[in-house]
C-alpha cells in the first residue's frame, strides 16, 4: 500500500533525528542546559519563523476567497474535536497541567511535519488544498492551544496581566505578521523571504533533537510502562479518525475536503507539547512518552485508516 512508504520516511526520519538527540545527551557531547538552550530557539525564532512563513504564503484574499469551504469545515472539524479532547483529558488524568498536554496533543495532530510529507506524496494534486485547510489549525493553536494550555499554569490563580503576557507571544506574533502580510500581499526582499523560510524548516529538526534529549533525562522504562500514554495515542490515532469517517457518511462533503480532514485527523501527536513548555521550564516527561509512542504506533495506524476509509 503506498501510504505505507512515506509514512515509514518521515517515521524514521524523526526517530533518527530523536535518537541522535538521545545518543549526544546520554554521552554528555553537549552542554547541560542545551536542551533549554534548543527551546528558546524554538519559541523565539523557529516556531515564529515557520508559522509566519504558513500565513503569508497560504492566508491570500485569492486563496480565501476560493478555498473558504476548507476553512469552515477545518473550523467545524476542530471545534468538534476539542471538546471531546478536553472531555477525554479530564477522564484519562486528574493532574491538571496533564490534562492539559493531553488536551493539546488530541485536539492538534502533527498534521504539519507528517501531514504534509503524506499528502504531498499520496494526494499531490490536493497538497496546496491542505495547507489552505491546516490554517484554522494554526490559529487556533496560537489563539488558544498554546497561550492556555502549555505556557499558564493550571494550578494558578491567572491575573489579567498573566493571560495578557502568555497570549502575546512570539508565535502569536509570527501569526498575526503573517496575516496582515498574506492579506496585504506585501512583496517582501528575497533575503527576507529566505530567511523567514529557512528559519521554518529548522522547526521539526530541532524539536526532535531536543524530544531526544528531554527523553534520555528519562527512564526508559518509565516511559513505555505508562498505559496513559497508550490510550492517548489510541484515541488520536484511530478513535478520531474513525469518528470522523462516521460522520462522513451522513454529513455531505467535497472529497478534498474529506481527504484533508483524514490526513489531519491520522497523524500522531504534534512535537508542541514538549517544545514550548520545556522553555518555560516544566516538565516534559509526559509529552515526550505520548509524542514518541504515537508517532511509532502510527506506521500501523495511519495504513489502517486509510484502508478502512476505502482509500
């Protein structure tokens, strides 16, 4: 089946990039705050870049005003999701900053760094469809994934000065950049241009050197004998995509729609849940167990789902 090809790929290319992250950690090639140091990176410049780059490529007046179908079923789709998501959370984990790392890892999947490589490689003709579509993903991730759920803490009692300070923050920022650059169709220098682009591509290499080192801070053995981590990756993994292709039977859609929606819906957890909150210094034990299972469960799963899906 051709779907199982590119998703071994970008499998073994993020747990190559995991494990060389693991091995140079473990043998102390690298200095003791790195990790912290590949964080920051991410938060300030990488994760900023990338999302800017997404926006003003995709987030044209031509492209929505053509592609708004893709918008609102991707609105409809996550607004579904999420409530199942935190749902689901609150019944897996009473810890409440859990609860919320399992709430960004169900309702937002990898659907950038896997998704794309699947669809280029199985649905070429629908890739720019999907970008278009992944872009209420993106902010609502900036809006309310990031700002609620991995940088405030739960525990804590928030002042308006608090949510002001994780609302605003550089992702947001690249976000709103991109926005107002995309719609305004602002030509900006080729240099400009590059590094913007260039900047985004060193996101997942540098989120999967770090899951790598986050990971070897950690038993082995603590990390694959947690079931939680199972169930959550099961119900991202199969159960979501399963409960979209119900739905599909009874509610009509185009089929690039529908082949959107299923490729964003399969893919494992996104690598968010370990970058962002390691720069704010918390605990990442967690993210890491769920973010390196589900992505190996899902060289069986994605395979199935498309199977069963008649694709």
């Amino acid at each position: 089946m051709n779907i199982i090809v590119p998703t071994l790929n970008q499998i073994a290319f993020l747990l190559g990039f995991i494990a060389i992250g693991y091995i140079i950690k473990k043998l102390g090639l690298v200095p003791k705050n790195s990790a912290e140091t590949l964080s920051k990176l991410e938060n300030i410049v990488f994760i900023p870049a990338l999302v800017m780059g997404t926006f003003i490529e995709n987030f044209t007046v031509e492209k929505i005003q053509t592609a708004w179908k893709l918008i609102v079923f991707s609105f409809l789709i996550a607004f579904i999701a999420i409530p199942l998501a935190i749902i689901t959370s609150k019944i897996v984990t009473k810890d409440k900053y859990i609860q919320n790392i399992y709430t960004y890892g169900l309702s937002f999947s990898n659907f950038g760094f896997m998704g794309n490589a699947v669809v280029s490689s199985l649905f070429p003709d629908i890739f720019l469809e999907y970008l278009i579509f992944t872009l209420p993903l993106w902010t609502l991730i900036y809006i309310w994934g990031v700002p609620q759920l991995l940088i405030t803490d739960p525990n804590k009692t928030q002042s308006l000065k608090d949510n002001l300070k994780s609302f605003v923050n550089p992702m947001f920022i690249g976000m709103v950049i991109g926005i107002i650059i995309g719609l305004s169709n602002i030509k900006l220098p080729t240099f400009l241009t590059s590094i913007i682009n260039v900047s985004g591509q060193c996101m997942s290499p540098v989120a999967m050197l770090l899951t790598g080192m986050v990971v070897a801070a950690v038993p082995l053995k603590k990390i694959f004998s947690d079931y939680k981590t199972y169930i959550i990756s099961l119900i991202r993994l199969l159960v979501f995509p399963l409960i979209f292709i119900a739905l599909a039977h009874f509610i009509k859609m185009p089929e690039t729609i529908y082949l959107c929606a299923l490729c964003s819906l399969s893919m494992p957890l996104g690598l968010n849940t370990i970058v962002i909150p390691s720069a704010y210094g918390k605990d990442t034990t967690v993210a890491s167990g769920i973010t390196l299972i589900s992505h190996i469960m899902s060289c069986i799963t994605i395979p199935l789902i498309f199977m069963f899906s008649g694709l």
